[in-house]
C-alpha cells in the first residue's frame, strides 16, 4: 500500500539555482502517476533512479512551459527503450495539439498507445478510478485554464486473520464476505463476530496538488481534509501584489489555504527565481500553519505516515 | 578575436550517463551562437555561467527532439527574464509551426522580436553574414531534412603599428587603406611600405557542424580544410548496420570524414546510450585520425588555436 510522492522540480517559470521546473511523481502501490513534466523531467528521472517506463499515468495541469515542456522528450525516449505498453495523458485539449505536431516534424511513430483524456477547467470531474485510487481535477483560478488533480487510495477491505482461516476451517467463498464485515458462523453453528477475526486496514489516504493558482476560497471543497497538499507558493508574502498580477500565490497565503481545507500536512512548491534561499518562504508559511515542509527536489514524502517528522 | 566552442550537451536521442541532449555554444568576438538545443540547454548554460541573454543567433540542424526541445524553455525563460533584443532562429520551416503553437496555447507574447529563417536541405547557403562571420549550411544525409552549419570568421584588414601614426604624422583618412594594404607617402614625399606599417592579423578561421549524417562523401567539399569538425560518432564501427539504418556514423566512419576533408582538428560526439564509456570511440576514431576529441559536456575548445594541445 505504498502511497508516496516524489518531487523532481520545485521551480516556477524558469530553472535555478539547481531547481528544475515541476514535476512530481506518486508511487501508488507499484504504479507511478507523473504529475506535470516541465522541462528536464526526463533528467530528474534518472538522476533520482526512478525507472521512466513503470510510468503508466501522466497528468499536466496547464500549458505553461514550466509543467509540460518536458513531455514531447519523455515520450520519445519511452520510444526508443522499447515501450509498449500504453502511456494515458490526462491534459488540456491543446496539449494533444502540442504533441501531434512534434510527432509528426520529427517522423516518429510511437510503438505504443498514446491516449489522451482532455481535462477542463469548469466543473471538477473524476479523470480515473481504478482498485488503487480516483483521480480528481480541482479547479483552479490562473492565467490559462489550469486544473489541480487530487488523488484518493480507495478504501481497503478488513485483513483476515490468516491463522483463522485453519483453525476455523473457514471455506474459501466465505473471505471476501468476511472481508466486508460479515460475521461467520462455523460448522458447530458457533458465530465469530467479524471484529474478532479481522484487523482494520490501512486507513485510505488523500494527495492533492494545487499548481498555480491565485489564493482563493473556491477550491477549498475539493481539497477539504486531505493528508497531504502540495499548495504553490510562488512569493513571499511582501509581493502580494505581484502575486495577485500573475494568478499566484505567497506563502502566507499557502498556509491559509492548508488551515482554512483543514488539510493534515502542507508542502509548498513552485518558487520564484528570485529567491535563493527558501527558509523564509517556510517560516512565513509556518506563521499559519506548521506542519509544512519545501517541496525539495529528490524528497520522497510519504503520504500513509502522516503527519511526517 | 575569440572563437570558440563550449560543448553543453554530446547525448544522442536520449539523456543518460549525465549526458545531455545536443546543444552548443560558439563564442565569436564576444557574441554567443546557440548550436542545436536539446532538452535542458537553458540548464547546462546555467550550469557552465554562460549568459543566456547574450544569444543573437540561434542555428537548428533538424527536427528529432535531441536537437530542438530545449528551444521553446529557453526562449520563454529569455522573455520572463526582461529580453527586448531580437532573438534569430535558422532552422526548417516547420520549427516555426512548433514554436508559435506553444507560444500560443501558452498564451505568452514575447516582449523581444523573433525573426524565424528557414533552411532548407538541399543546396547549401550562406544563412548569415557581418563584420565578424560567414554562416552556411552543410547538406547532410539524414532520416529527416538535415543540415549542419559551417561558421567561417571574416578575414581580418592589417594591424597598423599604433606608434607610426605619431611618428609618420599619418591622417586619420589613410588609416583604413593602410589596413587594407596601400603604402603611406608622408609630407615629404617619402614612400613607407605597408609591410614596414602593418602587422598581419590573426588568420581567419572555420569551425563546421555535422549534426546528424549518414557517413558519406558529398559534405566533403563544405567542409574542407576547416579548422574545427564537429561530427557526430554515434556508433562504434562493430555497429555499422545499425549507424546505416538510423542515417548515423560510426567513430571510424568520422575519423575518415576528417582525414578526407583535410580538416585541422575533430571533435566527436552525439554518443549512443549504450555507451558508458567513451574512450573507445576516441580510440576507434584515431586509428584513422589522430588529431581528435572527445564533445565533453562544460569543455571549451579554442577555435583560434588549433592544433589544440
């Protein structure tokens, strides 16, 4: 059931001082989701040792160069490792546009799938919904149509005791009854309640990634409760006004967002280029809400162990 | 009268090893020359402190990724950054169908002219010319419309000797004709020969481009004689099939191309990823000509003194 999030770029518009622009990846049991692809993400891949080709799932928020300009490259050294398995994008409309184009300049034809699900910027919609997790768009307030992705581990049947299984002599077709909470009644007639022969499961946990956004109330429904939120917090919080200019947000104002969605933990991302040093973007955060950390590059935050130390 | 060669990127189709995607910069009399621009160029020349904003002229062999998908990043991260110059960009005519879709759907408006000029891969032409270079392309034999660039620094007039215009009162109008090789008659009548005036500026020199090729002998004539070769050496020999079915060379195949055109000094790169090590190819590629080095990311070569050492 491991539920964990890796961040490969934590820099907003342009690359600096070693930070490279968004991108993320989920590890959800086995399965890794990338979460927007800004340029080098191919590069980041590698250098964390994270295999490129176990990625199954691809979800862009919006079509600034800084979450998607690393795709066309990605997609074509899938390629040329021999990928055949499909790879799903989950995208604005354009983006198929974007792709096509370069596909065809450069005469590739991909031996796999390529499947595109268009993503909107009205309505939050559900993108995916497997055993493991539903996808989510949260709706966002930026210059261009961008959407957040919220994902949520489905919730998991009761543990069997194993030993139960013998010394009861429970019949095969009776587990996944048991699994949901039935009660069962043995050969002698004797009933063992479900509590007894079963352990809870691991609690279903929630990741939601906000990617550039003006500060607003309007998506507060969506990201209500959820273990983990990474917010953007592109400025401090002195230029508010800049913020407000270019559909971003501060960090102050990250905080609130955590506080106000009742969130668990907060990890706050896409940081303009011109700060150096990242702490005061923390510590102001911090000043509304202190289980927040930097979204670093190469960090794995484990999302069932919230809240993280 | 510098002119040189700063490697960014010697990867071949996909990063690896630390290995970027194709890019180059050359340096000609404090003006720089973007050479192919791979995924992640806008990095490597953070990386290696070269200034971004210093690029007038941007030159783009063909259009497989390797090559040209650092291109839109760096141009938006120059417009985010405050550029107002021109930005000039040789390539094919439909890199400009890439570039304007992206810039569009990212509904971004470039605060800087960006004047596109299209090549074409049949003939060769001369792409631009001033005070300091001649640029032309080179037709090259690829899977796709490929050209590589040849940059020829304009021979230079004669140095006058600074201490003879006091002494031999010489007037600010004879100046250039002294420079261009005319004899000074001084207020006496007295003839002083140019050669006694001037010293012999620095020679002219050529460095030629060979993205991406299929081994073969009808570049040659563009290339002869130039002082530095960059060819590409994406195979070692034992892979000649594979190099001929993907329209590459092989290290020994670059080697003879040097040796045929008669150049100076070559430098070899585009590496595959199957290769790890490069000693190899360095080695494999001086069995036939010797005055030859590896296109080592952050290494700069001295264009204005070849042999290099």
């Amino acid at each position: 059931m491991k539920f964990e999030l890796t961040i490969l770029g934590s820099s907003s518009a342009t690359p600096i001082f070693n930070r490279n622009p968004t991108a993320q990846v989920l590890h959800v049991n086995g399965k890794l989701f990338l979460i927007d692809c800004g340029e080098g993400t191919q590069q980041q891949l590698l250098r964390y040792g994270i295999n490129a080709q176990r990625i199954e799932h691809i979800f862009i928020s919006h079509l600034h160069g800084d979450h998607y300009l690393g795709l066309v490259g990605l997609l074509s050294s899938l390629n040329l490792n021999g990928r055949t398995k499909p790879v799903h994008i989950y995208g604005p409309p354009e983006l198929k546009e974007i792709v096509d184009i370069q596909l065809k300049h450069s005469q590739t034809q991909l031996r796999y799938p390529l499947q595109f699900n268009f993503t909107q910027a009205e309505t939050p919609a559900i993108l995916l919904e497997n055993n493991d997790v539903r996808v989510e768009t949260i709706i966002l307030n930026h210059r261009i149509p961008c959407t957040g992705f919220k994902f949520s581990q489905q919730k998991r049947p009761l543990n069997l005791i194993k030993s139960k299984i013998e010394t009861l002599e429970i019949p095969v077709e009776q587990i996944p009854l048991i699994k949901q909470g039935a009660d069962f009644v043995d050969k002698f007639g004797r009933v063992h309640l479900s509590a007894d022969l079963t352990t809870k499961p691991q609690e279903a946990k929630s990741y939601a990634y906000c990617s550039d956004t003006l500060y607003s109330q309007t998506y507060l429904d969506s990201i209500s409760g959820v273990d983990l939120l990474y917010h953007e917090a592109t400025f401090m919080h002195n230029m508010l006004k800049r913020a407000e200019e270019t559909y971003h947000t501060t960090a102050l104002q990250a905080g609130k967002v955590a506080l106000e969605a009742q969130v668990k933990y907060l990890l706050i991302g896409h940081f303009s280029a011109r700060y150096r040093e990242l702490e005061p973007l923390l510590a102001e955060c911090k000043t509304v809400f202190n289980n927040t950390s930097l979204a670093i590059e190469g960090r794995t935050f484990d999302i069932g162990n919230i809240p993280l130390k």
